[in-house]
C-alpha cells in the first residue's frame, strides 16, 4: 500500500512541477462573496472529490486540469492573505495534493474547492511566513527541499519530544538528522532520515 501511494504522489508531484508554469501569475482579486459568506467557484473547483480522486487513480487527462487549478490557487491565497509567504512549504504541489486527496477520500460529495480550503486548514501549523531560503537535504538517493523556517519548526517539535539537543537554525546537521531517524523509527514511519512531506505532517502537523 505504501508503495501504490508513493508511486500516486510522485506522479501527482511530477504533474504539477511541469503544469507550475500555469498559476495564476496574474494580479489578483479578492473573491466576491455575498452577505452570507457565499461565492461562486468557477471551472474545475467546482468538481466534485470523487472526480478529483478518479482522475488521480485512473491518472487521466482531468488530473492535469486540477493539479493546475490547485496550483493557481495556492498563488492566489499566498498573494491575498496578510503576513503569509507561502501557505505550503513544500516545493511543489505534489504533497498538497496528497493532502488534499486524503480528504476527498473521505468526503467523496465535497467539493474539491472546500476540500482544498479544508487542506490549507490543516496546513496552517506550518505555513511559511517569511521569504524563507530553500534548503536541498539528500541521503542516499532520496531528495528533499524544504523552507529553512519550516526546517527550525521540525527542529524545535524534535527538541521539544527530547529527540534533538541542539537549537533550531534551518540547517539540516547530523544532529538534524539523526533526531528525524529516531521520530520515524518511534512512529514506525519509512525511515528516509530526512524531512519528507509525511514527516513533517506527523511531526508538526499531528498527521
């Protein structure tokens, strides 16, 4: 099962680093809503989770279409919302989709723009709120980039669970990544020794 899911994010992931270029790069406006909080979501937010899990396992055509709605509204939300950088801190959508099909499974009548704002929820603990540098961690094969603020936030959860001694500086140390071994190794997590998406959610996230 791990791996028919690794294998789903990755195509989810190489999906919407080639369909990037399609957010929304435009100035953007806020959304109209009527005197009950209501708006109209137009084109492909207004399908269904059943639709958007469908064309994730049967990896159709329509999968493109939502990775690059995703996309644009990921900009969007990061352009309007005050003292935000970036509402995910990974660096593409592939994990966030992940999220966010998570639940779709469980909502399959959701509507996949509720489903998204419902992710951004749950993405709230480790929103990115400054111009964060990227830091590019590898061992052995596996590659991670990750925010450096986002990087001090797993360092200060992993001192705060008694599995890290040093100070959280953004900086991915031996130290760093020996305390990520032992947090996987406790919740018996596919051990990478690094701060993946997974990671990061059960470390932060409470996933």
């Amino acid at each position: 099962m791990r791996s028919v899911l690794h294998h789903r994010r990755m195509r989810i992931a190489a999906l919407a680093f080639s369909l990037g270029c399609l957010a929304m790069a435009a100035p953007g406006r806020a959304m109209a809503a009527d005197n009950t909080g209501n708006y109209s979501v137009r084109g492909i937010g207004s399908s269904t989770c059943q639709q958007y899990a469908g064309a994730v396992d049967g990896n159709t055509p329509d999968l493109r279409g939502f990775i690059a709605w995703m996309e644009g509204a990921l900009t969007t939300v990061n352009r309007l919302s005050p003292n935000l950088f970036d509402a995910v801190p990974f660096n593409s959508a592939g994990a966030f989709a992940a999220v966010v099909l998570q639940i779709c499974r469980q909502a399959p009548a959701l509507q996949f723009n509720a489903a998204l704002m419902r992710g951004l929820e749950r993405m709230n603990p480790i929103r990115v709120t400054t111009n964060s540098p990227w830091v590019e961690m590898t061992v052995g094969t596996n590659r991670v980039t990750l925010r450096a603020e986002t990087l001090a936030g797993a360092q200060a959860r992993l001192g705060a669970l008694g599995l890290l001694s040093t100070p959280p500086d953004g900086r991915f140390t031996v130290a760093t990544r020996d305390a990520i071994k032992r947090f996987q190794q406790i919740r018996r997590m596919n051990v990478t020794e690094l701060p993946d998406p997974d990671t990061i959610m059960a470390l932060m996230v409470g996933r």
